[in-house]
C-alpha cells in the first residue's frame, strides 16, 4: 500500500546510511560468515518503515480532521495562523504540519504552508476527486485496528458493524465508498459495455455511485441498488445529489435472508464478498444467478489476493481488516472467485483488464442463454 509519500519517506529515511554501512565495515573487518554479511547489507528500515507508518496515518488522518487542506485551498498560511483558524495549540499544529510536508502533503517557504498537486487533488472538500472521506473512515477504523493482537488470536471480529456504531460511523462508511467509487465508476463505465442492457442489480451497492455512473453512460439503463434500510437512506441522498433519483431505485433488503428479486440482465457486486466467509459468498452468488435473466452479466469487482496469495499487499491487508471488523470475511484470490462464480452456473468467466490501474480486480460472467 505504498504511495508516493510513503516512498517518498522511505527514500528519505535510507539517507542517513552511517549506521548501516559502519555495521558492515566492522562486520566484514572481523570476518564474519557470508551469511551474516548478507543480513547485514539488508535495510533495517525496511522494517522501521512497515513498524512506524501507522504514524504517517495518524498524522493524514488529523490533518484532515483540522481541515488543513481545505482552509488552504488557493492561499498560504502561516502555522500560526492556522493554529488560530482550526484553534489548535500552535507548537502542536506546527510540529504536525512538518511532518505533513515531510510526507508531502504540502510544501512550507520561508514560513508559510501551501498545498500541493497531491493535496489539491485529493485532500481539498470540493474537489471532484476528493479523497478526505475515506480518509476520515480509515480515522474511525483505527481504535479497532489497535485490537488486531485479540482479532488474530480469538479469530473473531473486534468491533461491530459500522450499523451497528450509529449514524456517524455509517455515513463516514458509505461516504467513503462514494468518495472511492466516483474515479474507479468512471473507469467501469468506460470500459465495460452495457450496449443494450435495460436493468443493473447492484447488490449490497452502499452509495449507489457505480449505478449512477454506468446510468449516466447508458442512456437506455436504469439501476437498482439493494441494501440494508439504514444504507439506503444515505444512498438515497447521494443518487438524489446526482440528480439519479429517477434512474437508481433503492430496494431494502437483506443479502443474507433475503432474495433479489428477477427481470436483471446485469448484476454488479462490488467490494462486499471479502466482508463474507466463502459459504455466504457463494449463496449470494447463487442467488444473483437467479436473480438474472437468461443471457444475462454479473460483475464481480474486489481487491483479490494473486493465485499464489502472496499479494497485492492492499488486498491482503483488507483481509486483516475484515478479520477486525466481521466474523467470517476474508480477502480471496481471483481465482477462488472464479471457481465460485463457474460453480453457481456462470459460464464465460474471465478477468477484465481495464485501460487504466486500478487496484480492483474484475471478474465478467454470463448466465447461459438456455
Ligand atoms: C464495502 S461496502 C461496498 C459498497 C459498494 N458495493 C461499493 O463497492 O462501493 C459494503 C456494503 O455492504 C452492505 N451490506 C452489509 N451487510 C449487508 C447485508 N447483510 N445485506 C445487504 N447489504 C449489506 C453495506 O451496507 C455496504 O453498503
């Protein structure tokens, strides 16, 4: 899950080499084994890297909750000034706001903070590619990552639901999916064709933001996002902000007891079977089957682990997310996804490479005409 602040940093932390290559002169001086001449010549900041970027989080993450970016949009500010705006101790924000530029979040000349491409971009309310809400849900994960020690050894998820953690939680949630869906919507509509489909079923769909951006491509299609009652209130404000209310209806329902209904010829789920152990996965793949008319598309869209499970390194660390936050979730690798979908009766299962990176993994099936 490296970005370019945390190569960034890691690029700056190798500098200081003394200590590393001091080590290896008196190693090799008393002529120590290759083995351990080796050890030595590997980087320990690889490893104080990986032990301290919970710090670099931290300091995102406040940064965003004092609005820094955005009291920055199109001025620079003195660290005293904006101690006075965000009312913030002003050693404290400036201590903060150093290491806000050392990751390279902003930039500082002779006193005076700015934003920069990156922050401007991502981290300013307003901007079309905003990414302050999801930031803002990882905020709110950290008190339960605290207990991943209880998570692995009991094997049981240490926090509820985020419906079960009140309105707050859940809007941060499902705003966070919006704010992450909007750039990877564009890139589904771009790429996956919908030439003639009438109606998508997006199951467990939370904001709704990829119906609204496969409606708005497809001016023949309408959507229908199924999820639980207390989501869909927030979904309705989204695809209402949008100006989709009349093409993306809301249906209440729950995947784990409840069927979807029929008359799809498309169906989208998105980022929710890592939220469910294999066993649930494949009984809401059957039910989408159903839910599908005869020749009819499903769309599987994760962050899946490699063949081997040996990475990527994001979708592997979303499984130890799921192990925090549900009881039976995962992250699974494409091809036990694929195995699962042929299993439910799909046929023409295949990858779909997109034009543009995207740390998802898509997965295209078609319910047999006859
Ligand atoms: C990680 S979000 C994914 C949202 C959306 N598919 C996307 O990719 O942006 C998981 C969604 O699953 C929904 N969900 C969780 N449990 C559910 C259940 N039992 N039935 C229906 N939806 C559920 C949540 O409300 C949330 O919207």
């Amino acid at each position: 899950m490296q970005n370019t602040a945390t190569k960034k940093k890691a690029a700056r932390l190798k500098k200081p080499s003394t200590v590393k290559s001091t080590a290896i002169k008196k190693q090799k001086g008393k002529s120590t084994s290759k083995k351990t001449q080796s050890a030595a010549a590997l980087d320990p900041m690889a490893v104080m890297g990986i032990s301290s970027a919970y710090w670099q989080s931290k300091v995102l993450h406040t940064a965003v909750r004092l609005d820094i970016f955005t009291r920055l949009k199109g001025r620079t500010a003195t660290a005293k000034q904006l101690a006075t705006a965000c009312k913030a101790d002003p050693r404290g924000l400036e201590i903060l706001l150093v290491a806000v530029v050392s990751l390279g979040l902003l930039s500082q000349k002779g006193g005076r903070y700015r934003n920069n491409k990156l922050s401007n971009a991502f981290l300013v309310k307003g901007s079309p590619t905003f990414q302050g809400g999801i930031v803002s849900m990882f905020d709110s994960w950290y008190p339960a990552w605290g207990d991943l020690y209880d998570a692995v050894v009991k094997g049981a998820p240490v926090v509820g639901k985020p419906h079960d953690q009140g309105p707050e939680a859940l809007r941060n949630y499902i705003y966070g999916m919006h704010y992450r869906a909007l750039g990877q919507g564009n890139l589904l509509a771009k790429d996956i064709d919908f030439s003639g489909r009438k109606h998508l079923l997006d199951v467990a769909g939370g904001p709704g933001t990829f119906c609204v951006k496969f409606c708005q491509k497809n001016k023949g299609l309408k959507a229908t996002v199924l999820d639980l009652p207390q989501t869909l209130e927030i979904t309705s404000e989204i695809v209402g902000s949008l100006g989709m209310a009349d093409r993306v209806a809301r249906r209440p329902g729950n995947y784990l007891t409840d069927t979807f209904g029929k008359g799809y010829d498309s169906v989208l789920l998105s980022s929710m079977f890592n939220q469910e152990s294999p066993k649930v996965v494949k009984k809401i793949l059957k039910n989408a089957y159903r839910a599908i008319d005869p020749g009819g598309m499903i769309l599987v869209q994760d962050q899946m682990l490699n063949r081997e499970k040996t990475g990527p390194a994001l979708s592997a660390l979303i499984g130890v997310n799921q192990l925090i936050h549900t009881p039976g979730g995962a992250a699974y690798s494409e091809k036990e996804v694929s195995e699962w979908m042929r299993a439910c009766g799909f046929r023409k299962v295949k990858t779909v490479q997109l034009s543009e990176p995207s740390p998802f993994v898509v997965l295209l099936g078609e319910k047999p005409k006859k």
